[in-house]
C-alpha cells in the first residue's frame, strides 16, 4: 500500500504563487525592439551567466542568446533561447 498524498495546499510553499518567478515593476533595459541579439555557440560559451527570465545559470558549453541595448552595452543580458523566445509570456 502506497503511503497518503498530503493534502492540496499542504507543501512547504503553500501561499506561494509564483515564488519561483521574478517580478519586475519596470522593463528589462535589454529587451528594446532596437537591441542587437546574438545567438553564443556553445563552443564559444565560457563563462557562466545568469538568465533573466529565469533567473537560472547559463553553464559554459551552452548555446544562448546576448541581447545587447545600443545606447548602454554594459546593460547586456545572456538568455536561454527559449527564455528569450517566451519573454513575452514572463509575466
């Protein structure tokens, strides 16, 4: 016999919605429709970066994407391809 499910709303992050996500009162800096994006072979990736759509590691050796603002490159941002591609959806 399997041991009982706990009730619903019973976890450790009860009350929580969304606890996993970033919420942001203001646009990303980076995502401007005059950005310039560029896709970072995983061969080139070497460094590890944190995304901005979810706020998880980017490990060296993965593809993904640089989004860089025109009037301020020291505010550019690395996603994954899938982050970048679903940003809209973010919030």
């Amino acid at each position: 016999m399997s041991p009982p499910r706990p009730k619903a709303g019973g976890g450790p992050k009860a009350g929580r919605r969304g606890a996993g996500r970033i919420h942001r009162d203001r646009p990303d800096p980076s995502d401007t429709p005059d950005s310039e994006v560029r896709f970072i072979q995983p061969f080139q990736a070497t460094k590890t970066y944190l995304c901005p759509g979810c706020n998880r590691d980017i490990t060296p050796g993965t593809g993904h994407m640089v989004v860089v603002p025109p009037d301020a490159p020291d505010l550019r941002r690395h996603w994954h391809r899938g982050c970048w591609n679903n940003r809209a959806t973010r919030y």
